[in-house]
C-alpha cells in the first residue's frame, strides 16, 4: 500500500505550496495523487499554473482503472475548478461524463455521479449535465442505496431550488427516508454541498 500524503500535503500548503507540490507527485497510489495535487492546486492563485496542476491531477485520477473511481476522485478537481470565476469546468465535466457512461453497474455510476454533482453544484449552468445522468443512473438501481442517494441529492438541491428538491423526494419510494428528507429541508439542515477541502463535510447549521 503506497503512503498516504494528503494530510501532510494540505499541511504543506499553509507554507510551502512547492514542496506540497513535490510530495503530491511522490504518492504511489494515483488516488492519493490526484486529491493531493487538488488541494495543491485549490491553494494555488496563478491560472497558470492552477491549470497545470488540475490537469496534472485529472491525468492521474485517469490511471485509476475503474470509471467509478475515475469520476469520483476527479470530483475533487473539479470542486477546486468550480470554485474560480476565471476556469471553465465544461469541457472536464463532459469527459467524465463520458467516462462513467462506460460503467455498467448504475450504483457504481450514481456514487459517482452523485460526488460530481456536489462539484459542480455552485455552477448553476452545470448542475443540469450532471443531474440528469445521476437521476437516470437511481433510476435504474435496485439497491437500499437508492433512496439514500435520492434523499441526498433533494437536500443537496434545497439550499436554492425547493421545487426540484421537493420532486426528487417525491422519487423516494421508501417512506421513512422521503420523510427524513421533508423533515431536513423543512429544517433547513444538512442542506446544500459537502465541501471538499480541507475535507469532505457538510456544515451542520
């Protein structure tokens, strides 16, 4: 098993974006690879070199061998992408896509999907790319894990587009969840996208 270095990337990045970048590059496991490179390039200003970064990190989440894993580990990126006015995500959003349709189980293609979509989730203009697939991919399931993702996809959407939310809750076939989902929006918790850095939370208020 190659050593993780995230942490101490991330640690790195508070005074040392170079040697952050150094290690980054050093981790064996291309999972490791591409969230450290990510949180490298989430700290850097330059768009430049911010896009150098990205790309580096996407071409090692590219390595990893399944398209679930693909598309999950990239969200990272793709989060560090949204986050600036200055980089379009399009273009990466759209080779995802295409990656993870290549994926044959729709619980595999939804956990993705689903971290995708909290990516782009503050590109109001690319919430829709991704929501559809990872609706289509629920669809599909046969799994306990469809109503979960379900319901965290209405919380996610509840923080400024109640009408949506309220119609994927309505998805929701197991009762006890769908209304675990209408008690959260009502409210008003765990809604919106976990953020991604320093790590992958949600805000409880």
């Amino acid at each position: 098993m190659g050593q993780d270095p995230r942490q101490k990337v991330w640690e790195l990045c508070q005074v040392d974006l170079d040697a952050a970048y150094c290690l980054a590059h050093k981790a064996q496991w291309y999972w490791y690879r591409c969230q450290a490179l990510a949180a490298v390039a989430w700290h850097t200003k330059p768009k430049p070199k911010f896009l150098k970064i990205a790309n580096e990190a996407l071409e090692a989440a590219a390595e990893i061998q399944e398209p679930n894993r693909i598309v999950s580990c990239s969200a990272w990126v793709i989060y560090a992408m949204a986050n600036r006015s200055d980089v379009s995500i399009q273009s990466s959003v759209e080779k995802l896509l295409e990656v993870i349709r290549s994926e044959e189980n729709p619980v595999c293609q939804a956990d993705a999907l689903l971290l995708l979509f909290e990516a782009v989730f503050r590109k109001k203009n690319m919430r829709k790319i991704v929501l559809s697939p990872l609706l289509e991919a629920c669809q599909k399931m046969k799994s306990w894990k469809q109503p979960r993702i379900l319901k965290d996809i209405s919380l996610i959407l509840a923080i400024d587009d109640l009408t949506l939310a309220n119609e994927v809750v309505e998805m929701i076939k197991k009762e006890s969840i769908r209304q675990q989902a209408k008690e959260s929006i009502d409210k008003g918790k765990w809604l919106g996208a976990h953020e991604f850095f320093p790590y992958y939370a949600k805000c409880t208020s």
